[in-house]
C-alpha cells in the first residue's frame, strides 16, 4: 500500500513539473510574440503616413527632415579690402586656433609705407626746429629731444610731451607738429584692420577664399566654430506649423532612428525659428556634440511637444 502511493506522489511531482515548464514557456513565447507585435505596430506607426498623421494630432509626432551643422562662433572678414595672405599659421577646415592666433592678414605694403612716410615728416619738423625751440622753451628741449629718439618705423608713437604754457602749445601747432602727429595717430589706429587674431578657443569650419586673392571689405573670408555644439536644423511641414505658432521657447524630445535601428532620445535647446521657404518652416536647435556622434540617419521624428 505504502509503495503504491509513493508511486502515485512520484506521479503527481512529475506531472506538475512538466506542466509548469509547460506553461513557463508558452508565457516566454507570449512576451516575444507582443513584444514583436508591439514593436512592429510602433514600426508601421512611424512609417506609414496615415498612422503618423494620426500621431502628430494626437500625440504631437511630426516627421522632419534633418540637417546637422556644427555652431559656428565667428566669422572672419576684414572691414576693408585688399589682398589676402596668411598669418602666422597655416589653415585649413578642422585646423583647431588658441585665442589670439594671428589667422590672417591683408598685404600692407602700401600702409605700412604711408605710415613711414608721415613719420619720417614728424621727425624732420622736430629736426628743423630744435634750433628756436632751445632758443625759445630752453627749459623744454630735454623732452623733445628724448621724443625725437624714441620715434621708430616700426613702432608705435611714443606718448607726446606735455606742454608746459599756452606759448610752447601755439608754437607747435604753427609748425604743424599737432597735424602731423595726429594723421600718424589715425594712421596707426588703422593697423588692425589689416590683420585678423582669433577673439576665441575654436576650429576652423569653413574656408572661403583663396590666400593671394583679393576680397572686398566685410567679405566672408572663413568661420571658426565650436566643435562641442552641433545645429539641428529640422525642416517641417508647413501643415504643421500650427503646433509651434505663438511659442517663444520651444521645448521637445527628439526621436531619432539611427543606422543600427537603435532608437536616441534627444532634449535639444531651441534655438530660432525661421519663416516658411516653399512647403516648410526650418526650426533649429542647439545640441551637445557627444549625443550626436552615433547619428548618421537624415530622417528623425519630433518628439511630444511639450507646452
């Protein structure tokens, strides 16, 4: 009798285990099957233009077009024209700069001349009058004579003695020192725009026009951007530009499909609006760099517009 129930408890343990197996790997099966199912719903959802146009109404999907661009930071020009040459270093697109890098110049050959030229005039007044003004301020020739020395071709001006009475003032406005020394002031005040130092940490983006070309004044000549901060510009349709009337700051998830069918969550800063060209309205957003290096798709969904 013992022996036939524990034949029959044996039984039953058996049973039981084969049916929680069974019925362990039906609900295996289960899950994969609503997760595939679920994942091809999402699929036909974001590729079908009807079920997108539902979501965009409903949960605010709006398909765009991207277009990624690094934040360019700078642009250089020069506020007047003439031939372009190379500063001290040697540059092409990504070529990183320090701030105060001397990038590019334009020829001064001619500046540079004029400049001598009224300099040299400065010191052959000053030259031609040491004379009356020993005779006249004796006291006052020391200083002069120390501001004739320290006058240089390649130097800037020094500071101009302080006059000592109204007489030693009218003196030197009657031989047209005051002139001459004013003319070399604005003449050296135009030194900078002839060279250009970077005024920031960046990289070079673009290069426009050739070193030994002649560029006109405020012409685009190349950019410095930052490398950390990448544009998004998404263009949009413009049947759905009623989701961003009125909105100063916009706020959203960008939903990006990437080349491995992996899924990225971006939280983008708004940056600007622009108007409508043809069919759409061009939204652009300010993005770290690092989120977009796996990014290769020119496709994305915009995300649950948040108000």
């Amino acid at each position: 009798m013992k022996k036939r129930i524990l034949v029959l408890f044996s039984l039953f343990i058996c049973i039981t285990v084969i049916y929680f197996n069974l019925f362990k790997e039906n609900n295996q099966n289960n899950s994969q099957f609503n997760s595939k199912k679920s994942s091809l719903k999402i699929e036909r959802s974001l590729n079908s233009s009807e079920n997108l146009k539902e979501l965009a109404e409903t949960e605010k999907y709006i398909k765009v077009k991207l277009i990624k661009s690094f934040l360019v930071e700078k642009i250089i020009s020069f506020p007047i024209s003439g031939m372009l040459e190379k500063g001290e270093l040697i540059l092409k697109v990504g070529s990183k700069v320090k701030k105060h890098d001397f990038l590019f110049q334009l020829n001064n050959k001619k500046y540079f001349d004029e400049l001598v030229v009224f300099k040299r005039e400065l010191k052959s007044i000053l030259n031609l009058n040491f004379t009356n003004i020993s005779q006249q301020f004796p006291n006052e020739v020391s200083k002069w004579q120390i501001f004739y020395n320290e006058i240089s071709e390649t130097d800037l001006l020094p500071k101009v003695p302080v006059f000592s009475s109204k007489n030693e003032d009218n003196y030197f406005r009657e031989i047209k020192f005051n002139l001459t020394f004013a003319k070399i002031e604005k003449k050296e005040s135009e030194a900078e725009n002839y060279f250009y130092l970077s005024p920031i940490k960046g990289q070079i983006g673009e290069i426009y026009c050739r070193l030994n070309s002649h560029i006109r004044a405020n012409q685009k000549v190349a950019t410095i951007i930052n490398p950390n901060i990448t544009l998004l510009t998404l263009k949009i349709h413009k049947k759905n530009e009623q989701f961003f009337l009125h909105k100063q700051k916009i706020k959203a998830q960008i939903v990006l499909l990437s080349s491995q069918h992996k899924t990225i969550l971006i939280n983008p800063n708004f940056v600007s609006k622009k108007s409508a060209v043809a069919d759409s309205i061009s939204l652009i957003f300010k993005v770290n760099s690092r989120e977009l290096k796996s990014i290769k798709a020119d496709e994305a969904l915009f995300f649950n517009m948040k108000k």
